[in-house]
C-alpha cells in the first residue's frame, strides 16, 4: 500500500500541468468573482498568461498587454453575456486587486452545466458558543472603546482566554 502523501503530488502534477495559481483561485472562487447568475451561464475554461503571443488579424505576431480569460458560455446566454464583457472583466480583475484580465475569449457550450455541489456547513464548537452566550458584558471592567460591537467581541475574547486557561 503506496502513502497518499507520495501518491498525490504526482497525481495533482498531471491534473494541474500549465495551469497558474492565478487560473486555479480563480476557478475556485468563480462563483462568488461573478455572482450565482452569471456563474449558472458561463464558467472559465482556460486564463492565457499576459504578453502571450497572439496572432493579430493580419496575420502577424503581436504581444498582448494583459490576460486572456476563455470562458465556456452556454449558447443561449451568448448575447447576453457578449453584453455584460466589461462587467465581468471588471470583477474578475477586482478579484484579483490588479487589472491582469484584458480581454474575454467566449467558447459557445450548447448543454447546460451541472450544477455545483453545495457547500457543507461549518460545524461550530458548542461548547465555545454556550461560552460566548454566557459572557455577562456589563461585569467586565469598563473601557474606553467606543464601539459597542467591538467592546462585545473583545469581552466574548476573554471569556475564552478564561475559560481555557480554568480547564488547563
């Protein structure tokens, strides 16, 4: 029997062989970059590094001055996603903090995507959270923060560091 810790590397190497960490976040992440909708119609394919060669319409060679993002988008929601380009340029870039995507490539798909697994949700330590809801805040010291919100979390904050430091 092999160890996964050896297996895997060289499974993920293949899998993930040419693909940036920038093309591999974004492909996570994508449907909170542009939304439940858009991310329904299109999905990205493919993210061709900045300055890449590119063959122009004359049939020369040019460098480009920023990424590519080829996308897959469902043949129905074609034209309206040829509408919203500069939208989702915007947010992809705004996801990345820095405009690295120049252009989208769109790559017509006639069947619809499958839909994405749901996300499980976090289990929370209950015995943290009787903790928290049993923090009296008016029987701790008074502070000179004036917000009340952060007063609170630093209050449930030392309630914590206390009741680890009692059980230890």
């Amino acid at each position: 029997m092999k160890r996964l810790s050896r297996v895997l590397p060289k499974l993920t190497q293949r899998a993930l062989r040419g693909r940036s960490s920038y093309e591999l976040a974004l492909r996570r992440d994508w449907p909170q970059v542009v939304g439940e909708e858009l991310d329904a119609w299109l999905r990205p394919a493919r993210l061709h590094a900045p300055g890449a060669a590119a063959t122009s319409s004359k049939g020369t060679e040019k460098r480009g001055q920023g990424a590519v993002l080829e996308v897959y988008v469902q043949r129905v929601f074609l034209l309206e996603v040829q509408q919203t380009s500069p939208q989702i340029l915007q947010a992809v870039n705004r996801y990345f903090g820095f405009d690295l995507v120049q252009s989208l490539r769109l790559k017509q798909v006639s069947q619809p995507f499958a839909p994405r697994p749901a996300v499980p949700a976090k289990t929370q330590n209950r015995d943290q959270d009787e903790a928290l809801a049993a923090v009296d805040l008016s029987s701790l010291p008074d502070t000179s923060i004036n917000d009340p919100e952060l007063a609170a979390r630093l209050a449930r904050l030392q309630a914590i560091i206390k009741q680890k430091s009692t059980s230890s």
